[in-house]
C-alpha cells in the first residue's frame, strides 16, 4: 500500500496543468504522508446543495489524506483509511458511482515498500514516477464525514510493483485530459474500466 507520494509542483502550476480553478490553496510543494493535507482536483460541487445546474468549474482544494473508518469498524482511534482495495465495497461505492465524489490527486512520485533492506540494514524503499507525464493523477474519492477527506483507488499492480514486491499499485490515470474528465464526471460503469494497472514500460524507479 503506498505510504508517501511526492507532488513537486505549486498550486498554480497544478491548476494550469489540471484545468481547476487553484483558489487559495496554499500548496507550494513536497512530501504527502498519511494524516496530511494535500491538493485534490474535484468536479466543484462540493460546497454547491441542491440540484445540478450545469457543470461547474474543476477545483484545486486541500483535504485530508486518510478517510476516518466506518463506525462498524469499532475503533474510533484507528488511522484514516489511505487506499481502495474494494471499489464495490457498500463503504465506497455510494461515493464511487456519484462522480462528484471522484477526485484527481496530484502526484510526482510515490514510494512503495520493498522487499529485502538496504545498504544501511533499513527497510527498503521504492520510488516510482511516470515517464510521459511529469506530473500526474491518481484515481481518488473523497468523503466529508468528519473531516474533508479523501484515499486512493488500487489495482492490479503492474511488472515494475511486483518486481519491488508489491501486491497492489495505486491507479495512475493517463496522460489525457478525456480520461480525467471521465473520472470526475463520467458514468461510472465507463469510469471504472480507468482502474487498471499502469504501463511499466511508462514508469521510472527513481
């Protein structure tokens, strides 16, 4: 499961990138970890009640990495959860199929846990990024329950992850703005077939 990605690029220069709307968001780079707060891309109609009245502009808005745990999880001490293993899980899927709650989340690089350890007898770790697209997105959701939140979608991971080790990779949408528009407000049955792994000829282990 991915613990820390990288988003090397300010609000502004993801906003452009992106098409949304950057606001205020304070964003000027760095690490994301769990329990951090980082720039997601929605379809801006979160802070919009009532019925829809037409498309409104893509937002660039801080929320909180780590969606709080349902209450059947009987622990409200629990960590946020971070990734989506099971989109058709009765906690997600609500969300999923209302693409409102879709989000893009910026990233750079990411890191994944690997096997063996280090020179240093340190776990080791393992950090990829895209080669066609500098800048990219991961395929998210977002949820307001306690706190503006929001976890990654996963997949099948590709040659690369499971090289390093890895059972499951998060979802890297490409790099076309209709597979972005698709995931922020296309039906979801279209939507959905974004979550497949990544091309490992199109990765780079950094």
């Amino acid at each position: 499961m991915t613990m820390l990605y990288r988003l090397d690029a300010a609000a502004p220069q993801i906003a452009r990138h992106f098409g949304a709307d950057a606001g205020r968001d304070p964003w000027a780079g760095g690490h994301v970890a769990p329990g951090a707060f980082a720039p997601v891309i929605t379809a801006g109609r979160e802070f919009i009640a009532g019925a829809r009245t037409g498309r409104q502009p893509r937002r660039l808005i801080p929320r909180l990495w780590g969606v709080p745990p349902p209450p059947s999880a009987g622990d409200a001490a629990r960590p946020g959860v971070l990734s989506v293993r099971n989109p058709d899980s009765p906690f997600w899927i609500g969300n999923l199929r209302n693409s409102e709650f879709r989000c893009l989340i910026p990233a750079t690089a990411f890191m994944e846990w690997g096997k063996g350890t280090d020179r240093d007898g340190k776990r080791r770790q393992h950090w990829f990024a895209c080669a066609d697209q500098a800048l990219f997105a991961f395929g998210g959701v977002w949820k307001d329950s306690e706190v503006a939140s929001f976890a990654l979608l996963t997949c099948e991971p590709n040659a690369a992850l499971r090289y390093a080790g890895r059972n499951a990779m998060p979802v890297i949408l490409p790099p076309d703005p209709a597979a972005w528009q698709l995931w922020l407000h296309g039906d979801w049955k279209q939507a959905r077939d974004l979550i497949a792994p990544y091309s490992s000829s199109q990765m780079l282990e950094r």
